[in-house]
C-alpha cells in the first residue's frame, strides 16, 4: 500500500478566533507538498472548497501545478474536484495540463461534494447533484479517450470541439469520491477508481474490506478488472495519552466545521444525500471517548504502522494521510509528516524516507 499526504485546508468560520490566515494556509500547504516528496511520499491530494464553507482552496489545479514546478517525483492529485460547479470540459483541460507540465504524474479525482451552500452560491441544482456530476465525468472521461467530442446532454450540450493539450498518461487515472452504493455502482460501471471516506464505507457496507470487494465484484460484472480502490484517514503519531486527547479534540473541533455543511432540516435533505444526514446527527453529539480507529488512528509509531498494515489487509492500494484537521499549525503538521516519515512509510513505501 502507498502513502499519500492529504489535507482538506478546514478552516471554517465555526473556528473563531483560532481561524488562521488563509492566505498563509495556501503558503503552507504548498512548501507541505514540496516537502511531501523529500520525504518519501506516494502523492499529494488538495482539496477544492470555496468561501471559507469548510477549507480555503478554491482551486486545486493551480497549486498542483505550482508544486509540479518544484518537484519531480511525487503524484499529484485534487482531493477532490468539485466536478458540477465547473465546466467539464475546462476541468479536462486543466488536468490535461496538469499532465503535460508534471510529465506524467496527475491524477484526477472528481466528486458532487455535499455542502449545499457552494450549490447555492454557483446556482447549481443540489437536488440533481449526482446526475449532473456523472454526466460531467463522462465528458471528462471521453475528452481524454477521444480528444475531440460532441456532446447532447441533459445538464451539457457543445459541438465537436478538440482537447489541447492532451494527457502526457495514456490512461490518467481517475478516482471518483465515493460515499453511497449508488456512487460506487456508477463509478464500477464506468470502469474507474475509487476513494473512500473509512467512516461512510463502514456505515454503509460494515468494514472497508466489504466495500472494496463490492466496488470489485460490481467492477467485474461491467467487464473492468484491476481498478483501485483508495482512501482517506485522519492520522496523528503521538507519545503520550495527552497528545492522544489533543488530536482527537482536534477532530471534534473539524466536526463543528462539517456539520454546517450540512441540511438542518434532514426532511428537507436531497434522497441523495439522506446518508449523510445520519452521519451528521451521529456527529452532533461525539465525543472524544467514542472516536475508536474507524474514525481517527492516533497512537505512537508501531500503533499507527498496525493500523494501516489493517488498512492496506483490506486490500486499500493507497491511503492517504490527513494530519492538519482541526487547525494544526503549519510547524506541526511538518513534524507529522516527519514522523510519519521515519517511522511509518518505509513499513509500506519501496523507497525509504530521506529523514533518518
């Protein structure tokens, strides 16, 4: 199994007073990318959130390639694309380009998302959200096959026009966010990857090893056979029960952020999206005591190493690490993924990390 390192940049206005300087977060997370390769790190997933909703990075293409500049080795990956509040056909070509200028190391990974306020703000359907992002994904996916398309649609309807640039990649790979069953089926149907959220897979088929041979059976069945399955966790490498209690604080206080995202009212929520609705009641009233390894791996270096050997038994090809939830500063985070380096990734990576 490889590592990635992850971040959602939350940030949220629910912070208060510990909110920290956006534009510096954008710094950060950039030399945290740089770094992520000297470290030994598969990949780097960034988000794309607006308006200070959740996180603060409104475009992940751009910053991919700022980092594409300055390394030559990792992969480079939006986690995830908020695929409905773009045109397909740009997101093509902005990852086409990504491609072109990292020779070869982009990879895509597209979602509907789930905060209705960014649907609002952009006048997109919230309600038709799942149809719109698979037909959206089609195009992406048929630009990179083809290079030139038409298309009829019920959300998008163009002439033939001509992708430029094209994917360095024959196949760039494309990981579609994946919460629900009906999101898996589509994303096996198509024939492409997936990455999971560990808290949604355990709640909707019972253990991530389940999902993931759900994701391949169905796979299978649409005639697609060696398809990747990913996913996400909230990591801290600590020593003591102290460190412990401050991390998973740390991730009741990114829960307060989330639950916003949110529709108050569940009887008022999108069928699509009913799923999360009980996510978020369960959330509304955790606490720290009730945040068990599903939830968030926090423990010494061995303890971590253990877990994700789990993971990885599930059959996960590539786990990618979330470790500035919950406003981590920036010093930090650069010494989790220290730590991770030394201590955790040459358990799982070929090559060792450079720390020694």
């Amino acid at each position: 199994m490889k590592i990635g390192y992850f971040t959602l940049t939350d940030n949220p206005v629910e912070y208060g007073d510990t909110r920290k300087n956006p534009n510096q977060m954008v710094v950060d997370l950039a030399e945290q990318c740089i770094y992520a390769e000297d470290l030994g790190f598969n990949s780097v997933w960034v988000p794309e959130h607006h308006f200070s909703a959740l996180g603060i990075l409104p475009h992940p293409a751009s910053l991919l390639t700022y980092v594409a500049a300055k390394t030559t080795r990792i992969k480079l990956a939006p986690a995830t694309v908020l695929l409905p509040a773009s045109h397909p056909i740009r997101v093509a070509e902005e990852y086409a380009l990504l491609d072109v200028l990292s020779n070869g190391r982009a990879i895509f990974s597209a979602g509907r998302g789930y905060d209705q306020r960014e649907y609002e703000i952009f006048d997109i359907d919230y309600n038709k959200s799942r149809e719109i992002f698979f037909e959206g994904l089609d195009i992406v996916q048929k630009a990179w096959k083809y290079g030139k398309l038409s298309y009829e649609g019920e959300f998008y309807s163009f002439p033939e026009v001509e992708l430029t640039p094209k994917p360095v990649q024959e196949n760039l790979p494309i990981y579609v966010a994946a919460f629900s069953r009906p999101t898996i089926e589509k994303a096996a149907e198509m024939g492409e990857h997936v990455i999971f959220a560990p808290f949604a897979a355990n709640m909707v088929f019972g253990t991530m090893e389940n999902a993931i041979r759900t994701f391949n059976d169905i796979s299978k069945q649409h005639g697609f056979t060696g398809k990747k399955a990913s996913c996400s966790y909230f990591v801290s490498v600590v020593d003591t029960e102290d460190e412990a209690e401050k991390a998973k604080q740390r991730m009741l206080k990114y829960f307060t952020g989330l639950v916003p995202a949110f529709p108050g009212d569940p009887s008022k929520a999108p069928k699509n999206i009913q799923y999360f609705v009980q996510i978020i009641e369960q959330l509304k009233s955790i606490t720290t005591a009730d945040l068990g390894e599903k939830s968030i791996i926090v423990g010494n270096a061995e303890y971590v190493t253990q877990k994700l050997k789990e993971v990885e038994a599930s059959g996960v090809d590539e786990c990618i690490l979330y470790l500035d939830f919950g406003g981590l500063s920036h010093a930090e985070t650069m010494k989790q993924m220290e730590r991770l380096a030394k201590d955790v990734i040459p358990h799982f990576n070929q090559e060792e990390a450079v720390i020694g």
